[in-house]
C-alpha cells in the first residue's frame, strides 16, 4: 500500500543551495523527507523564537526560516540539525524537541499523505490487523525517512519492534539515552491515531547510546 506521496511542502521556498550531488564516498547521496528539518524547526521557533530557531538552522544546515526545505533533502541535513539542537539545548530539551517534531510529522502525514481510506481501515480493524497494516504501509514507505539506514518491522506475539540498522538521526552522536525521539514521536503518534490511543513507541535501545541498531517497541496494542 502506498501511503506516502513524495514530500512536498505548498508554499515552502526552494532550498538556498542544493545539496552536492554526490555524497563524500561518491556515491549517490541518500535522501529523507523534508519534515525532520521543517517541524523541528517550528518547534524550535515556538519554544525560543524565531531569531534564535533561525540560527540554530542556519548554522546546522544552511537553510533559513523563510527558505525551508521542500523537497527531499541530503540525509546528512537532519542530522546536522539533530546534532547542533543537541549542543544547543542539552539533551533533555533536545530530545523533547524532536520528540514534538516527530507528532507534527505524523499530523502532517494524516493531514496530507495518508489517504483517508487507508486510515478509515486501519482505524476500524481490530488493533492488530490495524497495526499491520500500519507497519506494512510504514516499511513500504522507509524510503521517505530511513535515509541510508535500514528499517526493519518485527512482528512478535508479545511484542512488535522497529528498528533501524546505521540511525540516520544519531548516526556519529553519543548520547546518555535513547535520543531518536523524532521517529518515536512519528511512530507513536500515527500508531495513536490509527490504530489505538493506548499505544506507546519506546525506543528501547540506541546507537548513541552504545547500541548496534536504534530499535523501537510498540507497546499497549495487544
Ligand atoms: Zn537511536
């Protein structure tokens, strides 16, 4: 099922200055959509104003507030992004930030990129079938935010795990704890939303926290 159209964000201005074509390895550079930069960002502008988001931005990515990504970016954008609100705020706000970012995503996505029939389906099927067709739709999609990591769905019957090999968003940071609350916030929303307002996404071990994949239970469905 495909739920997710190509990013796109009306309105939004064109990059200030695209990306090189060609990542440092020479291959092909590796994209994510647009909203880890762009509900970040607004987060950011919400919580310390507009001048201070602005040069967090700036310095992290080269883009502005009023040039804000609108198609998918170089992976390695985010990242930066990630890294310098990390240095920035401390990770306990930064990670409440990208916590926060990632449930606007999900907004986003329901509001914009997610067909209403599919959410209609995925709300009236029992909880399981619901998530699985959540997860089905989100694995078909990983190409819109896993980057060059690799995502993984893990159906269990006690316990239903995502996870990702090489984390584009703490890829090269160490952290104190689990730090990829963007895609827990993302995934925990839209699970919320269309599957069960109990459920819980935690992310239960982390690359910057010493561990070989970021991986991601859901909790409270069964
Ligand atoms: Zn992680």
């Amino acid at each position: 099922m495909r739920i997710v159209a190509p990013p796109t964000v009306p309105g939004a201005s064109p990059a200030p200055s695209s990306p090189a074509a060609q990542a440092d390895t020479g291959g092909p550079i590796a994209r994510i959509g647009p909203n880890a930069i762009i509900q970040s960002v607004y987060v950011l502008r919400d919580r310390l104003g507009a001048g201070e988001a602005d040069r967090l931005l700036r310095r992290a990515t080269g883009y502005d507030l009023a040039h804000l990504p609108h198609e998918m970016v170089d992976e390695r954008e985010p990242l930066a992004l990630v890294r310098t609100v990390m240095d920035a705020l401390g990770e306990p706000q930064a990670t409440r930030v990208l916590r926060e970012a990632g449930r606007h995503t999900a907004d986003y996505l329901l509001a914009h990129r997610i067909p209403r029939p599919a959410q209609w389906i995925m709300r009236a099927a029992p909880r399981r079938v619901g998530l699985a067709l959540l997860l089905r739709a989100m694995a078909a999609n990983a190409w819109t935010f896993a980057g060059s990591a690799t995502f993984t769905v893990v159906r269990a019957r006690a316990v239903t795990t995502l996870s990702f090999h090489d984390c584009a968003m703490c890829r090269g940071i160490e952290s104190a704890g689990p730090m990829c609350d963007f895609y827990a916030g993302t995934f925990e929303h839209l699970t919320r939303a269309l599957v069960t307002p109990r459920a819980e996404v935690v992310e239960v071990e982390c690359q910057a926290h010493g561990g070989r994949d970021c991986r991601f239970e859901v909790r409270g469905i069964h």
